[in-house]
C-alpha cells in the first residue's frame, strides 16, 4: 500500500511541476540547457565508447556521416573467435551445499 501511495505522490508531484515549467521562461531555458547538456555528454560518451572498442577490437567504427544522420549503428560481432580448444574441457558440475541437520549443541 505503501508503495502505491509514493507512486501516487510522484505522479501528482510531476504534474504540479511540469505545470509550473509551462509557465515559467526561466524555468523552459533551464530545462532546455540541461537537456542540451544530456544529450552532448550521451554524444560524447558514444564516441569514447566506439574510440575504445576500435582500439580494443580493431574493427572499424562507423562512418561519421552516418552517425550523425540519425540511423543508429548496427552492432557487429566480433572478428575473432574462439575456437573451441580456447574453452574450458572440464565438466561443469551442480554442487549442492549441505546444509547441518541438527543445529550445534552448545
């Protein structure tokens, strides 16, 4: 119940809000920064994170006209593979903890 009841308070309290930014320039300028902030930091850490991948992988990242077309890259898989002989031969096993039948005498 307790839960409902914070859901409630939050969806109320995101209304009132919005409500207010409607009405207010400064508060629109305001979210219009930080949303312009958000999305360059996003844009920043996507190429950090295509700039390390290259260099970790070697594959080529995608051509810069179209990532800022808006499609976003497809996701390629890796060009080296494991062969078979890399992975572990040992069988896996379930282990089952025991657990005491009897609690310890003091």
């Amino acid at each position: 119940m307790k839960k409902l009841f914070w859901l409630t308070v939050g969806i109320f309290a995101g209304i009132e809000i919005k409500k207010q930014i409607d009405k207010n320039p400064n508060a629109q300028a305001l979210v219009a920064d930080v949303t312009a902030r958000a999305k360059e930091f996003g844009e920043t850490a996507s190429e950090a994170f295509y700039e390390r991948t290259t260099e970790l992988t070697g594959t080529a990242r995608p051509s810069s006209s179209k990532a800022k077309s808006g499609s976003k890259p497809t996701a390629r898989k890796s060009a080296t593979r494991k062969t078979p002989a890399a992975k572990s031969t040992k069988p896996k096993t379930a282990t089952k903890k025991s657990s005491p039948s009897k609690p310890a005498a003091k």
